[in-house]
C-alpha cells in the first residue's frame, strides 16, 4: 500500500494544465483566467448620482432645514442614460434619478427623501443642507483606468462576469473548460427500465460520476456502460482518449479482479495499479492514455467510486482548469459520538453529517449511515468525510478533521499565492493610474 499524499502528488505531477482559449461570458462561469484583466475605461464611465433627488449647487443650499427650507428652480428632468443638456445655474436644480449623469454646474445631490415639490413640480423645497460631492459616485470610481480588476489565476465566479462585461469585453480567455468522458465497467450492470436477474445490478456510478464530473465544472460525456469485451473496451477508449481530455471510468481495478479493463489498459497505456492505505477507495488505476489524456480507473463499489472521485480525479481536473486551489478545505469539528476504528494501517474516510451546536455554536459530526463501501446512501446524506488516521478513532467531544465536501476549495496555502500574485498585480497596474475621477 501507498500513502494518499504518494498518490496524489504523483498525479498532480503527471496531469497537464489545458491550453488557454476565448470564451463568450454565458460559458465561462468556473473558468480560470489567464491574463491580468485591468480597466482599460473608467468604471463608471462618468460622474453619476447615487440616488434619485435632485442636483444642486451645494452652496445654495446652506443653512437649509425642515424648519427654515430652501426654495430652487427646478430647470431640467434627468432620467438614467440621459445625457444632461442644460447646466444647473444659480438658485436652480435638476431633478436626476439613479445613475444619471450629473449636470455641469451641479456639485452635490439632494435626496428626494429631504425634498418637497411646489406648483407644478417647478420648485423644490429643500430641507437640509449638502455638502459638495454628497451622493454623486465618481468617474472611475469603482475602477480608474489601469486599475486591476482581477489578476490571472482568477476562478470566474458571477460578480467576475459582471465585472468583465463592465470592461466592455463579450469574451474572456481562460483555460478550456475539460471535455470528461465516463463509462462504467461490469457485466453485472443493467440500465434503468430493464429488468434485473439474479446477479444483476443497476448502474450507480455514471449518473454519479457524470455529475462530480459537472460539478467540479467540466463537461461529463457519457459513454454507457463497457461490457466485457476487448474490442468493444478498447474502441470505446480509444474513442474517449481522442474526444476527450481526461477519462473516468469505474469497476474491474480491484485486487484479484482479471477484468477487460484491466486488459485493455495494460495495453493501451502505462498504467499504476495502485493499492492505497485508505479506506475505502483502496485500488486505483491512474495512468496516461495515448495524446496525454489521463484515465482514473475508479473502483466499482460507488462509494469508493464517489471517494475516490474526490481525492484523485476533482483534484486533476481542477489541475487541469488550472485552479491553484484544488483540494476541499478540511475543518476540525467535534465528535458527536465516538468514532472507533482499527488498526489497519490505513487511513479512514468515514462519511459524516455536520451540525451546528446551538448551545456551543461549534460543528460536530456524527455518522452519516452505515460505513460499507456500497452504502451510497449515507454518502448523499453525508456533508464530508471525518479522517480517521491510522490507531483507535476518536471518542465523543474530541476533535476530528472533516473533509468538506459541501465546500468547493480550501484556502490555506495557495489563497496565500493567489492575494501575493494579486498586490504585485496591484502595484505593477498603479503607475498606470490616470488619477481620472469626475
Ligand atoms: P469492482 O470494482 O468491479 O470489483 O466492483 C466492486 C463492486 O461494485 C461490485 O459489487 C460491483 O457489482 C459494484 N459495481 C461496479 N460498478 C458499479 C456501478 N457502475 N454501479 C453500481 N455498482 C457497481
Ligand atoms: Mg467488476
């Protein structure tokens, strides 16, 4: 057996990162990027206002209060991507709504809420006093020209999008987004709507896979199931392996298994047949098919299937989108319940459900269901994976660490690389700073 860590740094040193492309905003949620991205115009484009009111002279309206107001010509009415055509005067306002932008003369804006209109709306009753630059948000404001937006090595998140969109581009260039093939191996295994025989079961593991697929943000191709049969394993790879970036498949790896599988991709490939010191998820095949396309012979058992999912191949794949963060942070909670083990040379990966305390306010974990490797209903009830080093487990109200599989990455170590890329990336783009506000 081989320590976790052995294998997957020997993975993470062999996976290749994808080469970097252009792609329309709508696709590139959960993309990294590859260049810096800096405003090239001011956001916003101009000095606007905040709030709807009206646009003032500040100095005229000195001394106002509700209970002595100040009484201003209304001239103008400015709604939002209007451009001001007349300039406040002395003794005069415009009435300007959110985001439009502020006329020449004006140097503050009144919040409706502080004003009263007379007549025909022609005069506003002022009832407090503005300071020069009150609600109006300046040019560049947000981001001056120059100013970084995001470095690269950003992971494409909602806000990113609207950002980018803001800088005026319809496109972005980002490592490609990884096209991953996944095929169940076994004779054993019947889709849905056939009827089963003594001796066969449904297949747990594509929709399961595909989706851990889709969700660490690749494309899942599906490619069925994988009777046992040489030509049809070996073409179906062979197809993968030229279509695809990557390639998951499940079954037929395990210890004293003479599968296909095994067969095809002794021959096919320069494989590692490992044997782990987890459990579950002890074997695993990793090797790299003909063009650099790296396969994960995942076990059959669709929990050890799932885990092993998480520890080797989401890890790859992130590698591969060239996230700098590839792991699913780890936090140390409390044990609900002893949590016992044996010594077994191995590393436990229990699945567990978290909870908040609400006494203490602290999480603790508690089993989430029977612990056998094909017990995938306590792996959907489970938040994460309680690990358990080798030796006797841990007792009710110590500590255990939780593999968090409902959070996306960890921020430990390279969040640090990422905010130092960041203030370099910040100074570099200063000396670019035109200074342009409005
Ligand atoms: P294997 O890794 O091929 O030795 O399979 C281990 C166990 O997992 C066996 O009980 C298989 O029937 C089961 N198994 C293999 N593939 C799947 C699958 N796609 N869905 C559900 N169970 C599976
Ligand atoms: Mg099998």
């Amino acid at each position: 057996m081989i320590p976790l860590e052995e294998a997957q740094n020997s993975i993470l040193a062999t996976v290749p990162r994808l080469p970097a492309t252009s792609v329309a905003l709508a696709e590139a949620l959960g993309l990294v990027t590859v260049e810096d991205l800096a405003a090239t115009e001011p956001i916003p484009p101009f000095a606007n206002t905040g709030v709807d009111g009206y646009a003032v002279r500040a100095g005229d309206t000195a001394g106002a209060t509700p209970d002595s107001p100040v009484r201003l010509r209304v001239v103008d009415e400015l709604p939002a991507g209007k451009a001001p055509s007349v300039p406040v005067g002395p003794g005069e306002a415009i009435r300007i709504m959110t985001g439009a932008p502020t006329p020449e003369g004006a140097d503050a804006i009144v919040m409706v809420e502080d004003t009263a209109t007379e007549g025909d709306r022609d005069v506003v009753v002022i009832s407090k006093e503005a300071r020069p630059g009150d609600h109006i948000r300046p040019a560049g404001g947000d981001l001056a020209v120059g100013d970084a937006a995001f470095p690269a090595g950003s992971v494409l998140g909602p806000a990113h999008l609207g950002v980018v969109n803001s800088l005026g581009h319809s496109a972005v260039n980002v490592v490609r987004r990884p096209r991953v093939a996944v095929m169940s191996t076994g004779d054993e295994l019947v889709p849905p709507g056939e009827p089963l025989a003594i001796g066969q079961i449904r297949d747990s593991n594509r929709p399961m896979l595909m989706a851990l697929v889709t969700q660490a943000g690749c494309e899942a191709v599906d490619f069925g199931i994988g009777v046992d049969d040489e030509a049809v394993i070996t073409e179906r790879l062979e197809k993968a392996a030229s279509s695809c970036d990557a390639v998951v498949t499940s079954g037929g790896v395990s210890m004293g298994d003479y599968d296909v599988i095994k067969i095809v991709l002794s021959r096919m490939a320069d494989m590692n047949w490992w044997q782990i010191a987890i459990r579950p998820a002890k074997p695993l095949a990793f090797g790299m098919l003909p063009g650099g396309v790296p396969i994960f012979g995942l076990p059959g058992n669709p929990v050890s299937s799932h885990v092993s999912f998480e520890l080797f191949a989401r890890p790859a794949l992130l590698q591969m989108m060239g996230h700098s963060r590839r792991f699913r942070p780890v936090t140390p909670v409390i044990a609900a319940h002893d949590m016992r083990r044996r010594v077994d040379g191995k590393l436990h990966l229990d699945r567990v459900t978290l909870r908040r305390d609400e006494t203490s306010g602290q999480l603790t974990a508690a089993s989430a269901g029977g612990q056998a490797s094909n017990v995938l209903s306590a792996m959907a009830a489970s938040d994460g994976l309680a690990l358990l080093p080798d030796g006797e487990g841990v007792a009710a109200g110590e500590m255990v660490d939780v593999m968090r599989l409902d959070l996306p990455a960890d921020h430990s170590t390279t969040s640090r690389r990422l905010r130092r890329r960041l203030l370099l990336f910040r100074r570099s783009h200063s000396s670019l700073r035109s200074g342009f506000v409005g």
